[in-house]
C-alpha cells in the first residue's frame, strides 16, 4: 500500500479523477460536491460514538466575549478547507439562514487547511471565531485536553455524514476492499489503531447523509 497525503481536499479529489489514487479518505463536503459526479464508489463510512453522523462546531477563545454567532459579525474568522462540510459548507448555510454573505458577515476569513490549525488559530487567538469538526474537537479533549480548555463551543451545527471511503470509478476489486473494510475492525491491531483514533468501526455507507452540494461550484469554479 502506498499512501497519498496532500495538503488540500480538492488535491485528494484530483488523485482519485485521475486515477493516480486507488481508494480514498474524502472530507463529506468533498464527497458533497464532486462524489457523484465523478463517479466514486462509496465504499465505507466510519462510525464513531456509534453514530454514522458529525456537527460542525462554532468555536472561540475560552474567555472571549462572544456568545452567539451572530457576535462574529464584524470579526476575524478561520475556516477549514474550501472543500469542508464541517469547517465551511456548514457557515455558509448559517450565513444563508441569516441572509447575508460571508465578505459582509465577517471583517476577514482565511482558511487554515486542518482543523488542528483553526483550533490552534482560535486557541491563540488569531483569529475570534473557526468552524470545525467534533471529532476533532473529541480527538482534542482526549489527547490534548490543555488546549481544549483554551476554547469553547458557541454554536453545533446540523450533522452531516463521517467522512466516507471511497474507490474511483472502473476500479476491478472495490468489492473485496469494501469488506476488508467493514471487517477490518476485528483485527486486534487494526481494532487499536482504529481505538486511537476515535473509530469504532467501518459501516456501510448512508448516501442519504451526503447531499448533493452543487452550488459551489457555481459560485467559486
């Protein structure tokens, strides 16, 4: 196995349509924007705290003044990745709720590229306000709980799908690597590494928790 790392979904997401990568771990906005219509397998998704499901946190500095999300108006705020359902999609549909955009809402926005990074963006307080993931934020009470005490949660945003595993399209043994997946869990070293990561199991994927996404590209390219 030869394992792809990149800095950026979109740059997972060219892997797979090119087929310079078999199979993939896609964020669920990647998966929301470019699955379907590239074809790709939906293969597994991860259950964690026995949910299929995750939110999208709203976070600021422990001591911070602000309350709600409408307290960030006017402020300086981190978002994840372009391509996040967690750390992006999910502000753009609140900003939508409230109807106003995101260059009007906020006096800036940059995008750290992990939500490890928005954490710390938040925690050092660079930036008022980050969207990220409770499973990172799950991952970071566990392991770092020092920096977990440097922030907290002012608004969860509605669930969306764990990040699904995927195969690009024409790939001859998805089916075989689909059960490895569901049953990867029974192997004891898998189990822990599995453990480590907040991961109970691999399950069959809910294409219902991956609704299509496709203004984005209309409105980015």
């Amino acid at each position: 196995v030869l394992v792809l790392r990149r800095k950026s979904y979109a740059e997972i997401n060219q892997l797979l349509n090119k087929g310079d990568a078999d199979i993939g771990l896609l964020s669920t906005g990647a998966y929301c924007v470019y699955g379907k219509k590239e074809e790709l397998t939906l293969l597994a998704m991860q259950q964690r705290n026995n949910l299929p499901y995750y939110y999208s946190y709203i976070i600021v500095p422990a001591d911070s003044t602000d309350y709600t999300f409408e307290d960030l108006r006017g402020k300086n705020f981190a978002y994840v990745d372009p391509l996040s359902y967690s750390g992006f999609f999910s502000v753009q549909a609140r900003l939508q709720k409230i109807g106003i955009t995101q260059d009007v809402f906020f006096n800036s926005y940059s995008f750290t590229y992990s939500h490890d990074a928005s954490i710390r963006a938040v925690a050092k307080k660079f930036v008022a306000g980050a969207a990220i993931d409770s499973l990172a934020y799950d991952y970071l009470l566990k392991y770092r709980p020092q920096i977990a005490r440097k922030i907290r949660i002012i608004e969860i945003l509605p669930p969306r799908g764990t990040g699904p595993i995927v195969a690009r399209k024409g790939l001859i043994d998805e089916k075989k690597i689909q059960q490895v997946l569901l049953h990867i869990h029974e192997d004891k070293t898998a189990k822990d590494a599995l453990d480590h990561l907040l991961i109970d199991k691999f399950i069959l994927p809910e294409p219902s928790l991956y609704p299509t996404i496709d203004w984005y590209e209309k409105e980015v390219g």
